[in-house]
C-alpha cells in the first residue's frame, strides 16, 4: 500500500488573526511528520501536505478544531514517494495572488458545477470555456474546447480577461463562461472577478480538475492529457494515478520522454524550455549540483535538489490550486 497519504486543501474564510495560527500549525505538522506548504492569510488558508495518514489526519483534525475552519474540506490521493521534501506554513497577503482590489470570494464566486454535470454545459455552444491555469500546467493536459490565456502567473489573468472581446457577446449581453483550475482556488477568485464586472452566468468546475479525475471514467471524460500537480509526482491522471512526467530541475517545466529525448536536455542542467535561458556558469553551477544528487543517491541518502533563485518555479512554494 502507499505509504505518503496527500491532502490538498482551502477555504475562504475570514481569519483576522491568521498570523497567530502559524506557529501551533507549524508545530502540529512537525510533531506528526507532515511536510508540504500551506497558506495563511486574511481571506482564509490554502495547501497541500503529505505524509503518514494518520499524521496527515491529526494535522486536519487541528484545522479542524477552529470553528472557522470546521467546513474545510480536502481531496486525498496516495503515493508511494513523498510529495514533498520540506514544511512551509507561510503568511500571505491572498492564498492565491490575484491584486485584484476589493475582490472577496467570501462575498460572491460563480455557479459550482459538479464533475457529473461538466460534461453538458461545456458542450453548450454559448458557453466559452476558459482554463484559468498557467502555460506550463496548460501544455500537458486541458479540457477539449478549451481556451488558454497563455499567461505566466494568475495576476495576469485580470488583463487577459479585459482584452477579450468574446467575452462580450453579441447586443452587449455578457457572454456565458465556464472557468476550471486544478483544485477549485483559482476559480474562486476568477469567477468572483467576472461576478464583480458584471457577469450573470459564470459557472466552475466543483472541486476542479482533480475532482473530475476522480469521478469522471475516463470513457466518458473530455479531459485531454495529463494534471500539472504542485508537488514531486509532477502531473496525475484518471483516477489520481501519478502521471509520465517529470520535472526540469532548472526552470520547474513538466518534462515528457519527448522533452527528455531531446539533444537540449541535461537531468537537472537544462531542458528545451529553458537551454537558452541559462549562462554557462548557471548550466556549471547546476550541473555540480546534480553530481551531488547523483552520489547522494549512490550512497542511500536525501538530497535536495532545488534551484533557490526568482527566475525558477518553487514547486514546494506552490500548494495545489
């Protein structure tokens, strides 16, 4: 049986004195060996943990022990490797970066849908389906009819958004939208944003992509491809099950045994999406690096292997989302 239990979690809730929750967090993960990252914040928490289940399951139950965090609810999955290799319980301004002033999910967010019911109104003509997800999560898997911002980082979805003239429709009447991300968080925001600016009809995918992986047979699904996930097993498919892909060690990119057959990829160096981007020193720097992986896993032992700059995608920064 597996032996690393994952919980991917939020809620918006308002938490006032979010800051003094962080420690006997942090002190609850420690003591029952659960590693990962979560967010704290005024408008609620968010994350993903890993670990035994039952310390995984005392973790919760500490959440759960605030009345304002009693309806939290988590999606679970298993996996023979740890998700993640540290314990991150940070402050932040949102759970999920938007800068959007005034916006409260809290207050108004679209229309859940559950994943039984996806299906039908995605293939509504008069629905545009939007995947609010980043390039790289994009690149390996989307819903079929779906389109992609193709932005970098949430906060740009704003501007995105405003620059579509589709979403007008036809005698200024607001087009109908469906939007999903990986775990439902992003959505929140989105819809709510679309909901501020005067949308009626604006529909997401309950418990988000993850959810529809584990409901949806793949027979009847209208998922293509593979689900970028924010921890070590990169991607997962139907059922949750861990997915072909790995990560690019250099610039966080999910790599496919295409990207990893070609002549510009170096294990832990570099990858076709970032060969261009690194200087001889970084590529120098990088592959010292991977040669201390290498001879610590020769030897049995745990290396971390993580590139610590801005230019890079923190994967243990990121909860699910």
């Amino acid at each position: 049986m597996p032996r690393y239990y994952t919980a991917a979690l939020y809620l918006f809730v308002d938490l006032p004195d979010f800051a003094d929750l962080r420690e006997p967090l942090h002190q609850c993960c420690v003591a029952n060996g659960v590693k990962g990252t979560l967010l704290l914040a005024r408008e609620g928490i968010n994350g993903t943990i890993a670990g035994p289940e039952e310390g995984v399951r005392a973790v919760l139950d500490h959440l759960h022990a605030d009345p304002r965090l009693a309806r939290l609810q988590h999606k679970a999955s298993w996996s023979d490797h740890p998700p993640f290799h540290r314990l991150k319980v940070r402050l932040k301004k949102e759970i999920v970066t938007l800068r959007v002033p005034g916006l409260d999910p809290n207050q108004t967010v679209g229309q859940y849908v559950k994943p039984a019911d996806w299906n039908a109104l995605i293939r509504d003509p008069d629905v545009l389906l939007i995947d609010t997800r980043n390039d790289y999560e994009v690149a390996i898997g989307t819903f079929e009819g779906a389109v992609n911002p193709n932005i970098k980082a949430f906060t740009e979805l704003p501007a995105w958004l405003d620059a579509q003239e589709r979403l007008q429709g036809e005698d200024g009447k607001k087009t109908k939208v469906a939007m999903f991300c990986t775990g439902g968080i992003r959505c929140e925001k989105s819809t709510a944003l679309l909901k501020m600016r005067g949308y009626d009809e604006v529909y997401h995918l309950e418990g988000g992509i993850l959810k529809y992986l584990e409901e949806v047979p793949p027979e009847q699904s209208t998922w293509q491809g593979e689900c970028f996930v924010f921890d070590e097993r990169v991607s997962v498919g139907h059922g949750l099950r861990p997915g072909p892909h790995e990560l690019c060690r250099s610039c966080r990119w999910p790599l496919s045994s295409q990207d990893k057959a070609s002549p510009l990829y170096e294990a832990g160096v570099s990858c076709p999406h970032c060969h261009d981007q690194r200087s001889a020193e970084e590529k120098a720097r990088l592959a010292e690096r991977q040669r201390q992986v290498a001879l610590a896993a020769s030897r049995g032992q745990a290396h971390i292997g993580v590139v610590q700059d801005k230019r890079t995608r923190h994967l243990d920064d990121a909860p699910q989302a």
